[in-house]
C-alpha cells in the first residue's frame, strides 16, 4: 500500500499515521520529523531547512524531493510506505509521480484530513511531542502522563504567529493537491474533527 497525507498543519496526520502503519506495516516517511532529525543533527541540509521551518515557511522543492526520493528508494518502502507531509506542493506531487512512473509503481490512496481553521492554532499551540518514543501528545485533548510530562518537547514553529504562516503556506501551497489528486481519481476526504479512535475509524473504513 502506498498512500500519502495531506491536510492542514495539527490535523492529525502524525498521530493517525502512527496507528495506521501498525495497521497496514508500512513504514511512516514523515518529512517534517526528517528534517527536525536533520536540524538536530546539524547538517547543512538541516541548517538550510531550519530558516524556513522557523518562520513557518515551506522548505525548497529541490531539497526536500531529493531527501524523499532516496528515503523510497530504501528496502523498507519497497512494498509501500505512508508518506505524511509530502507532497506539499504540486511540483513535489509531479516529482512523486515520476518517480514511481519511473519504477512502473503507482499511489494507492491519497486521505486528506479536513480540519477548519479555527480549531488548528488550539491544536498547534497545545502540541507537545516525547523526544524519546516519538509519541504526540496535547496539553489538553491528548494529555501526557506524569512520568513523561518533564522531557516532552514544544516545537519552535508551534507558536500562535507561525502557525498562521503555516497555515497561509498549506491553503496557498498545498490546497491546490486536492485538485491535483482528485482528477487522477487517488482522493479519499476524511473529516479529521472528533476523537482520534473515530477519525482513524473513517480512516479505515475509506480505505476500505
Ligand atoms: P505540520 O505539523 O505543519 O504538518 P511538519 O512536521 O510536516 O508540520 O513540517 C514542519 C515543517 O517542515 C514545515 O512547516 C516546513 O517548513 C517543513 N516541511 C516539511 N515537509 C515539507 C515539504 N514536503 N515541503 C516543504 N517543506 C516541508
Ligand atoms: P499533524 O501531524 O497533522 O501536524 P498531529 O498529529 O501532530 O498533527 O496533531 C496536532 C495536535 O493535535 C497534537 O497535539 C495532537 O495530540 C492533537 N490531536 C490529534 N488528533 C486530534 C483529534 N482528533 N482531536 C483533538 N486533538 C487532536
């Protein structure tokens, strides 16, 4: 299975598709945590990167369709992989699709994961990630437990100012995917508002 996610940033892409390559064994390529690693690590990808992910910009097509095209080139992704946060443009889709052209492969399902405006910067703000597993938590609607709750982290980007930026770059940027996807007949819409365990359940019930 090779599906991708798309959605407004804090929709939920990363917590459902940390349920859904359990479900399906398919690994996660999340480009966001790739160059948060990438920073972490100090590369000059990674140095590149961080200006723009600071500000809530988007990062340059040519770097972030290299990064992706050899993460899918790897073993694990061989027989599919969940792709969230890329494509975020339409050359990063028509990149995509080339690439798997190229290897006489093609997508399988495209979710989108509707979430209004107007419960994102609730969501962004109260986003606080575990370094150590990876989980994703919310001060509020997914709160953490106590024994974890001193290491947890909050993203630089999840501030109230460049969650607008982020969100001006997805209804600009990635907004036109939707389109994109839906004439090649891959967009599956998934209402991404209401607790996880239903929105993973409409997941799996488009997927069919
Ligand atoms: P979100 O929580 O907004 O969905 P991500 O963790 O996916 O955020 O991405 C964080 C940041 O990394 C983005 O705001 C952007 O700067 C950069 N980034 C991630 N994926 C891409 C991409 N496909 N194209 C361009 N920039 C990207
Ligand atoms: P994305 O990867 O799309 O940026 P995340 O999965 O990181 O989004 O979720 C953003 C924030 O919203 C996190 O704090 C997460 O715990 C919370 N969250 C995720 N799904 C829901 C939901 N269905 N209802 C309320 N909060 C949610």
């Amino acid at each position: 299975m090779r599906m991708i996610f798309i959605g407004p940033p804090g929709a939920g892409k990363g917590t459902q598709a940390a349920r859904l390559v359990e479900r399906y064994a398919i690994p996660h390529i999340s480009t966001g945590d790739m160059f948060r690693a990438a920073v972490k690590a100090g590369t000059p990808m990674g140095k590149a990167a961080a200006e723009c992910m600071n500000k809530g910009e988007l990062v340059g097509d040519d770097i972030v369709i290299g990064m992706v095209r050899e993460r899918i080139a790897q073993d694990d992704a061989k027989d599919g992989f969940l792709l969230d946060g890329f494509p975020r443009t339409v050359p990063q889709a028509e990149a995509l699709k080339s690439a798997l052209v190229t290897d006489g492969l093609s997508l399988d399902a495209v979710l989108l994961l509707e979430v209004p405006d107007q419960l994102i910067v609730d969501r962004i703000t109260g986003r606080r990630s575990d370094p150590e597993t990876g989980a994703i938590y919310h001060l509020t609607f997914s709160p953490p437990p106590a024994e974890v709750a001193d290491r947890l982290v909050h993203r630089k980007d999840d501030t109230e100012e460049a969650c607008r930026s982020r969100l001006d770059a997805y209804h600009s940027q990635t907004a036109p995917l939707v389109p994109f996807y839906e004439a090649e007949g891959l967009l599956k819409r998934v209402d991404g508002v209401g607790k996880p365990d239903d929105v993973t359940g409409r997941i799996v019930t488009v997927l069919g």
